[in-house]
C-alpha cells in the first residue's frame, strides 16, 4: 500500500519519531548530543516552533512539538540534514544516517498532551538508560530534567505543562513527577504511535468501521476533520510535477524520456526532492510516473537538494511547493 503524504499543520501537535537506518546509531556520544541539542533549540526559536517534550536514544529520537508559521517539514529538514553532514564528518563515515522519511504523528492536543508528554519522557526508563526516577529527574538528554528545573533548555515550553499540575511551581513539578512514575508500569504504549482513524470510528455510531490511518491520534472526530482538510487543499502528485515542470521550463514529455541530457536529469532531481521529501508522496509512484526506477527517484531526491540549496533562481522557482 502506498504511504500516504504527511499531514503538515502549522498549529497541531506532532509526535515526531526519528530513527537511525537499518537501527544503527545517531549519536556515539555526547558531543553528539549535545550539537544535536543545540541546533534543536536555535531552530525551535528561529521557526517559531513549540516543544513540550523530548528524548534522544542511541538510535533514535522522540519529539513533541507544535509547528507555528513555518510547516514542520522545513524544521525537520535543517534539523536531520545539519546532524548528518556533522555526524558523518566528525565520524568518518558517508551515506545515509536516518530512515528516509521520519513518522509524524497528528496529535489531538487536549485528550493526549499529557499522556504524550510522560510517554516521550519515561523512553531513557524504559530503554534502561537511567534506572530510576531519580535519575531520570536530571538526565540531560531528556526534557523530564526540563520540566524538573534540573537542566536548562530555554526553548521547551515547561509552563504550558506545569500551568494543568498546580499554579505553584514547586507543587506543580512534584504533581507533574508523580503523574509521570504512574505511567513506568503502563511500559510501552502502541496506542499512542497513531492509529487514531480505527480506534475512533468504534465510538461512532452508524459509522462503518475502516482501515486506521497511521498519521492521526485522536477521536473519531478529530480525525474526521484533519482528512476533510487533507482533502480540501491537497494537490495531486501529477499536478505538482506539471506545474514544477513547466517552473523549471521543461514539458512533462521530456521528463518521462529515457534521456541522458543533463538539463532534463537535473530537473528530475529536483522534482524527486521536492515531491518526495518536501511533500512526502511515495517514491515508488513517482518513480512509475517519470518513467525510472525507484531507486533513481531516492538518489535524484539527494542531488536535487544539492541542486536546490544555495541557488537562489532554483529555491524561488520551488518556493510553493516546498511549503
């Protein structure tokens, strides 16, 4: 089945999990950590982004945040494509570091905000990172220590969480504490990974029930109202080429021939990554519709960013369809 484009709201909660390809490690130590930390707060306050709580794992990362003007998809772009190229140098190493697409999960922000936020912030516990509350209490590469006031991240918006435990700090962080070592014993919870679409139409009356959708965790109507607005303003795939195609001063023809010229193979590039990445449509469809090969869409997808970047006639012709 093909993977369905990411719901990209600016003022929705998301629930962003990164991984490593093939399971392998994103961070060998904590210098890694911490650039990765660092580049993560800058851009939290250059986008406009709220974070409410966060995780770094040896080979992956839990984020919960809530995208402002900017779409999440741009925050996420210089976030994993600046921890990358300084992982890869600072490490010796070439290709790929994450998965190709991380999963953002829609999120209904007043039924699970809070069970989000002790989910993200027990995985150090769960992974036997820390052993115990104690140690999660200042464990600085979780946002618990945050919300604790044991470390500091400026940019992790601890008072919009604190404010549902208490109006008095202090009574407030040990109500939030208590509330987190509840949920040790509840251990891993697949129901807050998405599957919103399914669970909900059980609850609705006269509704049949369908296939769940993996992007959405919420009630039945809640989900309900994100695919009406999916539909409502999504473009087709067909569209988005045609229309980048005839940007870049190129037909549709030109592209689905089986052509060696530099000038039509840039422009596949750039179209790869503009539909693939940018706008999360499957490779594989693209690939059958430009007449190449899947893998010819993954490796054009990285050369038409290289493409992309720093040009700016090429980042103006793809301005709104990178948005």
């Amino acid at each position: 089945m093909p993977r369905l484009a990411r719901l990209d709201r600016p003022g929705l909660l998301q629930h962003v999990i990164v991984r490593g390809i093939e399971g392998r490690s994103i961070f060998l130590d904590d210098k890694d950590r911490a650039s990765f930390l660092e580049r993560f707060s800058k851009l939290l306050k250059e986008m406009g982004t709220e974070c409410f709580a966060w995780s770094l794992l040896d080979n992956h990362v839990h984020i919960l945040l809530r995208p402002g003007h900017r779409p999440l998809a741009h925050f996420m772009r210089r976030l994993l494509t600046a921890h990358a190229v300084i992982f890869n140098l600072r490490h010796k190493r070439i290709g790929h570091l994450f998965q190709n697409r991380y999963k953002s999960i829609v999120c209904e922000e007043e039924a699970y905000l809070l069970e989000l936020v002790r989910y993200i912030h027990l995985n150090p516990l769960r992974a036997g990172i820390v052993t115990d509350m104690e140690q999660l209490d200042g464990y600085q590469w979780c946002g618990h220590a945050i919300v604790m006031g044991r470390r500091s991240l400026p940019e992790q918006n601890t008072d919009y969480i604190l404010i549902r435990f208490g109006k008095k700090v202090g009574a407030a962080r040990q109500n939030y504490r208590t509330f987190v070592q509840s949920g040790i014993t509840q251990g891993k919870r697949d129901d807050l990974v998405g599957g919103g679409l399914k669970r909900s139409y059980q609850s609705l009356p006269g509704k049949e029930l369908v296939a769940s959708d993996q992007r959405i965790l919420g009630s039945g109507a809640f989900v309900e109202a994100c695919r009406h607005e999916e539909k409502s303003d999504v473009m087709p795939m067909e569209t988005i080429v045609e229309n980048l195609a005839a940007a870049l001063d190129v037909t549709p023809y030109e592209l689905k021939q089986r052509t060696k010229k530099k000038e039509i193979s840039e422009v596949r590039n750039i179209i790869s990554y503009v539909v693939v990445r940018c706008r999360g449509y499957n490779g594989a469809e693209l690939a059958r519709y430009l007449n190449v090969t899947r893998s010819a869409v993954s490796t054009g997808a990285d050369r038409g960013r290289c493409l992309i970047e720093g040009n700016k006639n090429l980042e103006a012709a793809v301005s709104n369809f990178t948005k």
